[in-house]
C-alpha cells in the first residue's frame, strides 16, 4: 500500500480523534498483529471476543506505529485518554469506528485503494482447487507481469482487503481468492476487488450446510462473473462441470458481451489437456491445447487428473492476459504444492506420505485416494480419512460415498478418523470392504497408533480431513519417528 493519512482516512470513513502532524505523510505497511507493528505504519485494531485489538493500541503504537484504526470509543475514557496523549507524543494519528464498523472500515480502505491501482484484478473461486489454481495462475503471470496475489488462503471478508492493500503501485496483476459461507458473500467481495477476469474451478457441494443446495452454491460462485465489467470482462469456466451453463445464464455473459474461455478435458474446452500420462509419484504430462489448434507438451510438478484442471485454468489466465506459451509451460513445470496440500514427504526409512491435510470436501477425497491409486502398488497403500465439514443433511451419505470410492481404489488399508469419518469406514464395508481392512478411530492419536504396526513396511500413507481435525499431527508424528 502507499496512502497518505488523510486518504486512510477519508478512504475508511473513519472519524478523526488525533490529528496527525502531517496529514500527508505516505503509509506503506499496514498490520493488526501488534507484535509485528513496524515503524510508521497502520495499525488496525479489529474487535475480537477473545482478542480485541483495541487492548493493544499502546503496544502498537511504541512500536512505532503512525496511524491507528481503533474499534471503540477513546476519547470517553481514562485509558483511552491516556492513549490519544501518547500519540500526541508520537506524532501518531488515531483514527475511529464503531466496533461493529471496523470490518467494513477496512474494506472500505482497500476499495478506495484498489481505485487508485493500475494493475488488472483476476478473481479466483470455486468448491475445490481454488487456492492451487491461484497459485498456478500467480506463477504463469509472474514469468512476465509485477504479481500480487493472495497468500495462502487468506480469501476472506477480511483476507481479501489485506490482498489488496498489500499490493504496491508498479503491481501489474492482482489475483484475489475469494471465499464464501453464504449468498452475497463473493459478491461483497467482487465489490472491492473489481475484478476484470473472473475464475471459477468447479462447483461440489461444500457449503451445502449453509446454502442450502449445489444449484445455491452455483449461484454465490456466480456472483463473481457478475462483477465482472461489461463488455471486456473476462469469464474463465470449467467446460466440463455441469453448472457451467448455469452460471453462464446466471451471470447473463451472452447479454454483458462477457468473453467465456472454457477449459477442461472434453474437446469442446477453448483450452484442454490430452493424453495424460502419469510418472511413478503420479505428476502428470500431458499435450495443452490452446486456442492456435497447436498442442503443445506440459508437465507438473504438483500430482493427480485435478492438477490438470488447475493448470488448465491457469493456462487459461495467462493467455488472455498475454503471457506466451513457452513462458506459461515453463511456469506450471516449476510451480510445487503448497504446505498440507498433497505435499508428499519421503523419510529416511522409505515410508511416503501425502499430506494433503490442510482441508477437505468430496470432491478433493476423490481426487486424493484417484492420485493414491496411481502409484506402485508394489507398496503398501494406507488413507487415513477423517471428517469433512459444511455438507449440510446430506453429510452422513457424503462421507459414505468416500469409503465406496476409497475401497474401490484398492487400498490395503483405510483408518478413519472422528463420527463422521466411521460414516467412511461405513461407505467402505457396504460394498464389501473386509473388518481387518479397516480400522475406526476417534482422534489423531489412536489413528497414529493404528499405523505404527506398518510403518516398517514402507507404506504410502494418504492422510486427508477437513482443517479442524488435525490430522496435520498424524503426519507430524509419522515422519517424526521415520
């Protein structure tokens, strides 16, 4: 970010409680950890129920803060007192909002400063893959354009903003992730961002619990081919998912003279993948066929039919931005997963793992347990499947159709993890999966001890789950003790 203070202020909305000495003075950090608050930057003190940033403007601003965004009222209080006459001291300004503001505060910041931005905004959604599909798309449009792009996973209400914030003038292209809970959500977000290249992966039924329906889903993901702009907007859509037309309908494309580039396996995709092949840890080389008719040959580092897709929309991206086909094939060629996604660690002692633990829906259990099954099974296979979360009524009959898949997979052995994760063991055993191949637990560590008998067998061990199961200590466990 580069702002003034009077432009922090104006763009936020916020009300001014102590006037800085030099309202033009240039802001480029911004933070609301005040642990990591260096000199002269913003400080924003969001509310929280079990840390409020407001208990730490004092620490924010002896560490040199230059602007504070506070949440709660000042000026009304002894302590609040106390801190508008330490930043009169510091020649600090603090700035004001309602704490049920604060959120919308610093959204506001981010559009006002997302204005003031040359760079072209590439919005990234989906059920499943998005996060590895913005990465790919980070990496193609890198090798020739000032990227900024969110990190990690950092797709939220709040995340999103900071993607926006953290980018400088000379940024060229800005890729946002956006993620949602409910309706309305990725519209908000769109908002902000304004977005001239829309993505969506696909549509599964994550969020189903709070939604309501796929057809729901389809249509908050939707929202973000309605932001884009008329008639140089540019919606990039996997041809092979069956709400495509839906969304395109939604989103009214043919009407807004919004261009559709297609990606995906059948030969009706405008970008598409053939004759894919897959090396013994299963990364994938297949020919890329973009729009000059010409295929051309492109390999993975990352594995699994999923990552072609991923590549394949990232591919997408970088033609319609202008990045040559040499430089979009050496970038997927380089890019590597990210930490707890299908990162695949080999120990000393020759067991692999696959720690894909990071968070999970049906549709990434499919694809995993797919990419399981694609390597030697001279070896011993092993899944350690745990919970996934926000499938609404259907959760039971989702999980269960993970063990049918998981069994016909050919696995040796599938341990299962938490009440819903039996529904997987359950899956498994309905269509003939034996007891002795599958072992039921309720936490990580009796999931560990259930693995520890074969670990002197080199085994290949998938451990996948939704985030909040921790089965990240499973894994930390195991290459621990190997």
């Amino acid at each position: 970010m580069d702002m003034s203070i009077a432009q922090i202020a104006a763009f936020s909305q916020a009300r001014v409680v102590v006037a800085a000495p030099d309202p033009e003075r240039r802001i480029t950090r911004f933070g609301w950890d005040s642990r990591a608050v260096q000199p002269g930057s913003l400080f924003v003190a969001f509310p929280g129920e079990r840390v409020d940033g407001n208990d730490f403007i004092a620490s924010a601003l002896s560490a040199g803060a230059a602007v504070v965004l506070a949440s709660r009222p000042l000026a009304a209080t002894q302590d609040g007192a106390t801190l508008c006459r330490a930043a009169q001291d510091a020649g600090a300004a603090i700035l004001e909002v309602a704490r049920a503001d604060a959120v919308a505060a610093f959204q506001r910041l981010a559009g006002g400063y997302r204005g003031l931005l040359t760079a072209r905004t590439v919005g990234i959604t989906g059920s499943s893959g998005k996060t590895t599909t913005k990465d790919m798309v980070a990496a193609v449009l890198s090798s020739t354009y000032n990227t900024t792009a969110t990190q990690g996973n950092y797709n939220n209400e709040i995340g999103l903003p900071a993607t926006i914030l953290a980018a400088g003038e000379a940024t060229e292209m800005l890729i946002c992730e956006m993620g949602m809970q409910a309706l309305g959500e990725i519209a908000e977000l769109a908002a902000i961002a304004a977005p001239q290249i829309g993505v969506i992966t696909n549509i599964g039924v994550t969020h189903c619990k709070s939604v309501g329906s796929r057809e729901n889903i389809a249509r908050a993901k939707a929202e973000l081919i309605e932001a884009l702009p008329e008639h140089n907007g540019i919606a990039i859509l996997n041809g092979d998912d069956a709400f495509t037309p839906f969304i395109r309908e939604q989103a009214q494309t043919a009407s807004r003279d919004i261009r559709v580039v297609l990606y995906g396996l059948g030969a009706h995709n405008d970008i598409r993948a053939a004759h894919i092949d897959y090396d013994e840890q299963g990364r994938p080389s297949f020919d890329l066929w973009l729009p000059d008719g010409r295929p051309r040959q492109a390999s993975l580092a990352l594995q699994g039919e999923h990552n072609v897709l991923n590549a394949l929309a990232a591919a997408a991206v970088g033609i319609v931005a202008g990045v040559t086909p040499e430089a979009i094939l050496r970038a997927l060629a380089l890019c590597r997963p990210a930490a707890m996604r299908q990162e695949v660690h080999e120990t000393a002692s020759g067991v692999t793992v696959i720690d894909d633990t990071y968070n999970a829906n049906p549709d990434s259990m499919r694809a995993a347990l797919a990419l399981l099954n694609r390597l030697p099974h001279e070896r011993m296979h092993i899944a350690v499947l745990g919970d996934m979360y926000e499938l609404g009524s259907e959760e039971q009959a989702f999980h269960r159709e993970v063990g049918a898949y998981a069994h016909i997979n050919r696995l040796d052995l599938l341990i299962t993890v938490g009440d819903l994760g039996a529904q997987i063991a359950a899956g498994a055993r309905e269509i003939g999966r034996a007891d002795a191949a599958v072992v039921t637990c309720s936490t990580p560590a009796e999931a560990l001890e259930a693995l520890l008998p074969y670990l002197s067998r080199r085994p290949i061990i998938l451990v996948k789950a939704s985030r909040g199961m921790r089965l990240e200590q499973v894994v930390e466990e195991v290459l621990a003790r190997c």
